[in-house]
C-alpha cells in the first residue's frame, strides 16, 4: 500500500531530525542546516503522492558519484526498458537539436552528457507519476525547458548545473499533486487565476497551502538535494521581489537563505523571464535586480541565460 503524502513528507523530514542537524545532498548527508519544521497544512492534507521511481533513487545516488561512469549510468537507464524507450524518443526531438539520431541510451549519453539524459530521465519519471491532463502536458513541457536552460547556464555561474537542472525540472511540481488531488478543482482554479502570485494566494485558501510549499516538500519525499527544495518552496519569494515596487521589502525571506539557494533563485527566476516571453526587457530587469541579491555579476547572469535558452530553439 502505498504511503500518504502527509506519511511520506513526514518520515523524510523526521527522518533528516534524527539525523541531527542534517540535510540530504542528493542521498548523500552532509552538515548543512537545522532540519526543517513539518507544516501544519502539509500533516492536515490527504494528498496521495507517487513514491519516487526506484530508477531514478539509484540515478539519483550515481549522479553523485565521483566513481560513476557514463557506461554505469546509461547500463541503469537501460534495465527500465519503458523509460530508455522514452528517453531515446525524447533526445531524437527537435529540443535537442542533434544531427543524427541515436539508437541507446548509452549513446544519447556520449552526445549529450550525463547530466541533461539524466535531467531527461527524471522529467520522464516525474511526468509519468501523475495521471496526464492538459494543464499538466503544458506544465511538463515548461519543465524540460527550464531544466536544460538552467543546467546549461549554472556552469559559468559557479553553480551546480546538476542542481540547477533538477531545481527548474521540479519548480512547478506541486502543481502535479493539486492535479492528481483535484483535478477538476484546481484546473479551475488556474484557469481564472492566470497571474502567479494571485493564484498561489488562491491556492493557500483552497488548499491550506500554495504548490511552491508542495512542490518543496515533493523535492523532500524524493529525497532530492536540500538547496533544490528551498529552491522550489521560496520560487514565489524572488517572484515578489521581482515584481515589488522599490521600497518594498520582499527580499529578506530569501536572502535568509544560504547563498547556493539564492542564486539558483536568481537563475530560475531569469530563466522564466526569458522563457515565457516576455521579452528583452524582462531578462535584463530579473538579472539586474536579482543577480546581485544572490552575488552573480547582473551582465553574466544576463549573458548566461540568453545564451542558454538560445539553444533550446522553438523546440
């Protein structure tokens, strides 16, 4: 049987408290910070939540292995037959740009790396772990995208690309599980709430909670890297400060934060403004009024993020 959602969050973060004062880096625990307080709302929900795919918690700890090579990582993907079918269709798309096709997983690694097919690997895991919907098709497709253009952009920002990657795979995920929870309810919701920050105001008095805390806490049932779920729950803070009129103080939540959290909140935040097309504008406004929040020089911020959604096309 599997677990409840309100179960399985709260065995994760009881578990990271035993661990005094841990937290996880991938599966690996490392001292970091104090362990975070369960939620009130997360213990009152009765959300079922997909157990994390047994594929992607060993991917998970290969990725950081110094000692994992790509033979071991594309042999793992390889013995889930369904997800390496997925993966080769996926790397054979237009999003990938490549100009001939690949038959294996193996070799879909040799072209692009371990990082973007292990990136790939788990948006097709998390995608196929809630029921498909059209708000969800939408949502995933975003995903993808935003994973590649922050993994691609974070090297020549002197953060992980590997987080990067999974912090804007997993950004919008605790959408996923208000759709598997409500789907006609909260496909309303979103559909007459089309700015951001008002719908994750909707959210909190629909549902006790906004997607970004969800999300966060999906990051954490999955064992996923600390500074990812911070990530993901804090989005709607750098949001703020974005789009907050000068004076007002919505940074101070974040920039509480340690500084690996931070940028990748700059990153996913510039990255957004630059996906959702809202012009030249916007990238330059998020990189110069969040990058040096987060210490990155605006211009390279700026520079790092056009250049890496350049490459993903109209794909």
């Amino acid at each position: 049987m599997r677990k409840s959602f309100t179960e399985q969050v709260a065995s994760t973060l009881e578990a990271l408290q035993k661990a005094r004062c841990c937290r996880l880096t991938g599966f690996v625990l490392a001292p970091r910070i104090a362990p975070m307080a369960i939620d009130n709302a997360l213990r009152a929900l009765d959300i079922d939540l997909p157990a994390c795919p047994q594929t992607l918690v060993q991917l998970s700890l290969l990725m950081h292995d110094e000692d994992a090579n790509l033979q071991s990582i594309g042999g793992l993907i390889e013995t889930d037959m369904a997800l390496a079918s997925a993966v080769v269709r996926t790397v054979n798309s237009a999003l990938f740009g490549l100009l001939r096709r690949v038959e294996s997983v193996p070799e879909a690694v040799r072209y692009l790396g371990t990082r973007e097919v292990a990136g790939l690997t788990f948006e097709i895991g998390l995608r196929g772990a809630f029921p498909p919907s059209p708000l969800l098709t939408a949502l995933w497709a975003r995903a993808g995208r935003r994973g590649l253009a922050m993994g691609r952009a974070a090297p020549s920002l002197d953060i992980d690309p590997w987080l990067a990657h999974t912090a804007g795979l997993f950004a919008e995920s605790g959408q996923a599980a208000l759709v598997g929870h409500d789907a006609p309810g909260y496909e309303a919701l979103v559909a007459t709430t089309p700015n951001p920050l008002v719908q994750l105001e909707a959210e909190a008095v629909t549902y006790g909670l906004n997607h970004a805390a969800l999300g966060g806490a999906l990051c954490q049932a999955w064992g996923l890297a600390g500074d990812v779920a911070a990530s993901v729950r804090l989005r709607p803070m750098a949001l703020r400060t974005l789009v907050a009129p000068e004076g007002d103080d919505f940074a101070a939540p974040w920039l509480t934060e340690p500084l690996s959290v931070q940028r990748l909140l700059a990153l996913g935040a510039a990255v957004d403004a630059a996906l959702e097309g809202q012009g030249e504008d916007m990238l330059a406004r998020a990189s110069a009024t969040l990058g040096p929040l987060a210490g990155l020089d605006a211009a390279l911020l700026h520079e790092a993020v056009a250049a890496s959604v350049a490459r993903l096309g109209d794909a």
